[in-house]
C-alpha cells in the first residue's frame, strides 16, 4: 500500500512537470512570433516607381579597360582594389569605387597631361559589380543568398532569378523587400505567387541598395 506522503509528493511532481513542460513550450512560441513581427511587412511593395536613370557606379572589384588613343604602352586593365582605387601607367593610387567611368577617365586624362600632350582616355567596364550601396541584395531562403549588380528596370524576379530562386523552405509570399533609399521601408511581396504560379502582377521593380528577403516556412 502506498504511503499518504509518497502520494502527495507524486501528485506535485506530476503538476510541476506539466507546469514546466507547459512553459517551455511558450518560450519558443514568443521567440517565433517575435522573430516574425520583426520581418513582416503589411503593404505591398508599389508596382511602379519614379527613379532617374542610373549612372553606373564603379565597386571594389571591378574590372576597368584603360584606353589612352594613340598611347597603347599606357593603355591597361585593372581590377579594382578593395580600397576602391587603382593604378595605372603612371597614375598611381586614383580613386575608381563609387564614381563613374567617364568621371575616372577624365581624372586619369588629367593626371597624364604631365606626361602626354592632350591626352583623350576611354574607360570601359567588362567585369563588373557596381558600387556596394548600388547593390541588390537577396537573403534568407534563396537557394544562392548573394549580392547582384543593380541594372536599369531591374525586377524582384530578375533578382530572385540570379538567385537561383528559392529553396523548398520558403515561405515566398512573406517575403519582404526592405528599401534603404526609404530609410529602410519594408514592403510584403508575393514571390510565391510569382515564381510557382506565375502572377505577373506579384512582379514589382526593385532600386539600388534594396534588400530582398526571403524568410522560412518555419515562421
């Protein structure tokens, strides 16, 4: 026969571990919930916006083609350091990221007219990344997460496309495009729709430095 006391104990044994069991099973609900408010996003990313056209930017590790006319021993090509600046014939340490490659031949003309009577440069952009802000970036469940040149009339599918598309965790029409020229605005996109069922009308243009992420099923 059991004991009165044994009893007792084991009837609050019993309540406190499904007290626990209980509260344990809240912590990770609030941590999910939380993590969700922090992405979402409640109105739709516009269909249509008003930008100037973009002047392409040289980045870090873009590959520039120097031509100086009727000078070809000081014509090159050169990679872009990370600092931003290159070096040429001699032109040392001039600064390439963030500018345009007119604005880095005028610089490089002047820099040689020491040197070369009324020199006339060219510079041309073969391998290119653009500047860093320029970028497109596309985070969470891409199948390949990465940062992509912005181009004139770029569309979320065109990133989303050099992505790779999504991975087969993707909650894709929870996907929210973070726009940094707004002071980092979030609007919902609907690339599910877009991707797996093809509505058009779920294809929104994107700006440089926009943020394209895409969040787990999980959430």
């Amino acid at each position: 026969m059991t004991h009165p006391t044994t009893m007792l104990f084991s009837g609050r044994l019993v309540r406190a571990m499904r007290w626990l069991s209980g509260a344990l099973a809240v912590v990770p609900a609030v941590a999910v919930l939380a993590a969700c408010s922090s992405y979402s996003a409640t109105e739709p990313a516009p269909s249509k916006i008003s930008a100037a056209p973009q002047r392409y930017r040289i980045g870090p590790s873009d590959t520039l083609n120097v031509l100086v006319w009727r000078n070809p021993e000081l014509s090159t090509t050169v990679m872009v350091r990370p600092d931003g600046y290159i070096s040429t014939p001699l032109v040392d340490d001039l600064q390439a990221a963030g500018r345009s490659p007119v604005d880095v031949a005028r610089d490089i003309e002047k820099a040689l007219s020491r040197y070369v009577r009324d020199p006339v440069v060219s510079v041309t952009v073969p391998g290119f990344q653009g500047d860093i802000s320029d970028q497109v970036r596309i985070v969470g469940e891409a199948a390949k997460p990465q940062s992509v040149p912005y181009r004139q009339n770029m569309t979320v599918l065109d990133a989303i496309l050099q992505a790779g598309g999504m991975t087969e965790f993707a909650d894709g029409n929870k996907t929210v495009l973070i726009r940094s020229s707004q002071g980092d605005k979030r609007y919902s996109v609907r690339l599910k729709d877009l991707m797996q069922r093809g509505d058009l009308s779920a294809n929104v243009p994107v700006m440089p430095g926009d943020i394209i992420l895409v969040p787990s099923g999980f959430f």
